[in-house]
C-alpha cells in the first residue's frame, strides 16, 4: 500500500507542477503588460495557446505513451515543463512568451495524461475515484497557491520570479520520481507481441469509433466547455458589473479553491461508496442553481458562494465522471486514452473560452453584456455530462456495477 501511495503523491505532483503553471500566467497579465511590449488584452492570447499546444500534444503522443515505463514518461513531461518554463524568463516580447509557452503547453499535455494513468492504475477499482480526487486536486490546490503566490513573487522580485519558482519545483518532482518511483512497466506485459503501430490520427479516430470510448471522451470535453464558458470572463463580470473589489479577487481565488479541494475529496470517497449518478447528480444540481443565480440576474447569494459552489461543484463532478471514464480503456491503452481525454478537455476549455468571447462584449467601463447568454449555454451543456455518465455506466458489465 505504501507503494501505491508514492505513485499517487507524485502523480498528484506531477498534475500540480502542470496546473500551477498554466494557472500562474493569468494573474501576472498586468505585470507582464507594464515590463514587456504586450498588452493586457494578448494575455488571453498566450493563455489559449498553451491550452491548443497540451490538446495538441496530448492527441500526437496518445499513441505513443502506452510504449513506455510510466515513469519514464512522467519524468521526461515534468523536466520538459520546467526547462519551458524557465525558457519563458527569457522572453522580451509577445512573440517570445507565446514561443515559450507553447512549449510547455506540448510538455504539458503528455503530463497531464500520464498523471491520471499513474493515479488509476495504481489502485484497485473499487478505490479509483479516490485517487482520481487526488490528482484532480491538484487544480484546487493549485488555484490557492499559484495566483496568490504568482502575485506575491512577482510583487516582491519581477515578473520572473514565479517562473524560476515553477522550474525550481518541476527539477525537484523530476528527481523525486527518478528516485522514490518504481517502474511501472506491468501494462506492457499485457500486450501481445509487438505489431505495427497503427497512426494517432486512426487511433483517436477508433477511440471515436468505439461508443464507449466516445461517449468518455465526450462527456468530458463537454463538461468543460460548459466550465469555460464561464470562467474567463468571472473576474471581470464581478468586478464591473457586480461591484467585486479588485482587492478581494485573491480572497476569492484562495476561498474557491480550498472549498473546492475539500469538496473534490469528499466526492471522491462519495462515489466510491455510493457510486458515480448520484454524486454527478447532484453535483450537476447545484453547479446549475448557482451559474443562473450569479450570472443570469441579478444574484440573491453572496458572489464569494457562488464563486465557491460553481468552482466546487464543477469540480465535483468531474471526479464522479473520470473516475467512471478511466474504467472504459483496457490497461494496456489506458495511456493513450487519458492523453485523448486530456486533449478533448482542453479543447473544451479553448472553445469554452472563443465562444465565451464571440457572445460577450465589453462596455466602456469595463462591465459584461452578454453574461446571461453564456450562463444559458453553459448550462445546457452541462447537462450533457450526466446524460453521458448514465449511458456509459448502464453499459458496464453487471458485476463492475454492483
């Protein structure tokens, strides 16, 4: 057990380092702006191309991960993330951060799919939503710590300070794996003999193919383009049209993501014991009361909870549904698949985020109009999740449902 528990601690390190530093980008826009020739407007621009480069990567390396001692992977991923993001202090202007970062976003896809695959496979079935909930805590753990911490450094030393950080702390996770990691090689004794590798492009398009497969991976690209559709556009809509003071913005990211990281936890351990539908209902419940009571008119809940519970909840159910997700693939394509599935949710976040874009617009004073547009599709998409987990559960054996 204790082995099992090394895997899970630093796949769950592995999913920090990638979060924290796609996290971090997004509240240093304004120092970025004031040291760089960019403006606050291009960081929105060098944020979605880190998300294109991780979907991107994660689809050109799905066939290819399965190939390899996870450790290896995960080793290579982190050092690869760390080097590009020390690569990023070097940057004098837009074209360079958007160079740089694309280069993490590709390190970053692979990491966040073998990061999942680790958690998974190192424990029993019946325990499965629990390791998930501990990698996917790592978003929460990491919305506390990046944009306070990312703010602090830069305020303390200079725009680079937080990036040094981040290499500093992926060279420490590499040497931790290299040194306290066993090799997880078994899902390559499972194969048959070697064949001819099929292209990534048939492959992702088998995984299509496959209705199982599809509904997964569907069902978590839509979830979050439902989330994103939203979160872009939360700080602003607080700030300008709800009266949110810019000097609570940190409160608020803090707050969020401790609740949201209890929360996770919990549901985790709940779908275990009581399954994945009733913990995505009501997650699903909830996050849907709330986007309509914060963004739809005017709120009737303190913004600090309806913060907390959309980012909770979307949270939430994502753990009931990934942990049902990672039981579709067999183990010695359970790599490629989760790379799949990381690439499908970020380009839910990218879409989330070009549609949110397209439909808002942006008044004189920095107020929203079109918010109640985009809660109504974020919404309606969010409920393609549970609709999705239903059939995907109902079409498992007997057995694995009792």
């Amino acid at each position: 057990m204790t082995k099992y528990k090394t895997i899970i601690a630093f796949a769950s390190l592995v999913q920090f380092v990638n979060m924290m530093d796609y996290m971090m980008v997004v509240p240093l826009g304004p120092d970025l702006a004031k040291a760089l020739p960019v403006l606050n407007s291009d960081v929105g621009t060098i944020c979605g191309c880190y998300t294109l480069a991780v979907a991107f990567s994660g689809l050109v390396l799905a066939g290819v991960l399965d190939r390899f001692d996870r450790r290896h992977v995960a080793m290579a991923a982190v050092a690869g993330l760390g080097i590009s993001t020390l690569a990023t202090t070097f940057s004098t202007g837009f074209y360079g951060l958007i160079g740089t970062r694309v280069l993490a976003g590709l390190c970053g896809g692979p990491a966040a799919g073998i990061a999942l695959t680790m958690a998974t496979e190192a424990v029993p079935q019946e325990h499965r939503g629990k390791a998930v909930a501990a990698v996917m805590g790592a978003f929460s753990v990491s919305s506390v710590v990046a944009v306070p911490f990312g703010l602090e450094l830069a305020r303390f030393g200079n725009w680079k300070s937080p990036f040094y950080a981040i290499f500093g702390l992926a060279m420490v996770v590499t040497l931790g794996i290299i040194l306290f990691v066993p090799p997880l090689k078994e899902h390559l004794a499972s194969q048959k003999k070697p064949v001819v590798q099929e292209s990534t492009f048939k492959m992702v398009l088998s995984m299509f193919r496959e209705k199982r497969k599809r509904n997964a991976l569907l069902m978590m690209g839509s979830s979050m383009l439902s989330s994103f559709l939203i979160i872009p556009g939360i700080a602003a809509f607080f700030m300008y049209n709800r009266g949110f003071p810019r000097a609570d913005l940190s409160l608020l990211y803090m707050v969020g993501g401790v609740v949201s990281l209890i929360l996770v936890q919990l549901g985790g351990w709940l779908s275990d014991r009581f399954g994945p539908l009733s913990i995505n209902f009501v997650g699903t419940v909830l996050l849907i009361i709330f986007t309509a009571d914060g963004f739809m008119h005017e709120s009737a809940s303190p913004l600090m909870v309806i913060f907390v519970m959309f980012m909770a909840m979307a949270c939430m159910r994502n753990v009931s549904a990934t942990s049902e997700a990672a039981k579709v693939p067999r183990q010695h394509e359970r790599a490629a698949f989760m790379s799949v599935l990381s690439a499908v949710q970020q380009a839910g976040n990218g879409l989330g985020g070009v549609i949110s874009s397209m439909v808002l617009t942006s008044m004189a004073n920095g107020a929203l109009v079109g918010m109640g547009t985009v809660a109504g599709l974020s919404i309606v998409t969010a409920l393609v999740q549970p609709y999705l987990l239903i059939r995907l559960y109902r079409r498992r054996p007997y057995m694995e449902r009792a």
